[in-house]
C-alpha cells in the first residue's frame, strides 16, 4: 500500500483480447456487471453522468461521474466523487485510469486511482478513503476477468 495515501495502483491479467476489455471496463452495460449497481453515461470525453452503489434510500450511494480520456482499445480515464452539480477537476474528485497492454495472449489491466491528497480532507478521513477506496478496488477488480470468462461463452 502506497503510505503516502496518494495514489492506488492494481493490475490484473484477463484472458481477452484489450478490445474487449477496454469495452468491460468502459462501457455501462458492462460495468454495472462487475462494479456498481448502476452505471449512467456516455463513453466519450466530457460526458457525465453517475454511478451507484445499493440502494441510495436506504443507505446506498450515488457518485458523480466525468469521463476524461477515452482511447480505445488502450485507456479509459474517468473522474468521480466530485459533488453534484459541479465540474469534475483536480481538488475536488479522484481520477481513475484503466490502461490496457496486450500481453501473452491476453491483457495486462493496470488501474490507477488519485487525488487523495488534493482533496483536503484531514488527516483521518483522507486515510479511511484511501482503505476505503482501496479495499473497493481489491473486492471488485477481480470480478473482471470471470465476467469476460462468461461473455466469452455467450459469443
């Protein structure tokens, strides 16, 4: 773990091809399969749009959603936890990066996550976001790969 509570660095191998991981990791319709509940938004730079974690009336969460870069088949970058209403920047949101590198037949997903640091929380709760944030990563990052397993086998 990164102690400066500054960045969240992960990588997986899935056995596809990065087309069809770069679609898995950016495209709603499969996110929703093995991250959020729910996923709204466009996959193209500029565009917002929200996540959502359970049920937001009964203790659930809704995150604001940016996505920055989106370079197929190769990264898809988008920025969250930025307050409702506002525009997703540094200082006020965290910045996921998917980049995607062919690899043995398959290929190598390294996530980044930052921004911790500039968001100015105190001390405490900058570092229960960072557990928080990478406990999440550890719990859903490996879903990725069984997910692809199956699309494989619907095609």
């Amino acid at each position: 773990m990164d102690q400066e509570l500054g960045t969240i660095e992960r990588e997986i191998f899935v056995e596809a091809a990065p087309e069809v991981v770069f679609e898995v990791v950016s495209d709603p319709e499969h996110v929703r399969e093995w991250w959020p509940d729910e996923a709204r938004y466009d996959v193209a730079p500029g565009a917002t749009g929200e996540i959502v974690f359970g049920d937001p009336g009964a203790g659930g969460g809704v995150a604001s959603f940016t996505v920055v870069e989106v370079e197929r088949p190769r990264t898809f970058s988008f920025r969250w936890t930025h307050p409702a209403g506002e525009e997703a920047r540094r200082g006020n949101s965290l910045l996921v990066t998917f980049e995607l590198v062919p690899t043995d037949g398959g290929t190598l997903l390294r996530m980044t996550e930052t921004g911790f640091r500039e968001m100015g929380w105190e001390a405490a709760v900058l570092e229960q976001q960072y557990r928080e944030h990478g406990a999440g990563w550890d719990h859903f990052l490996p879903r990725i790969a069984p997910y692809v397993a199956r699309l494989a086998t619907r095609s």
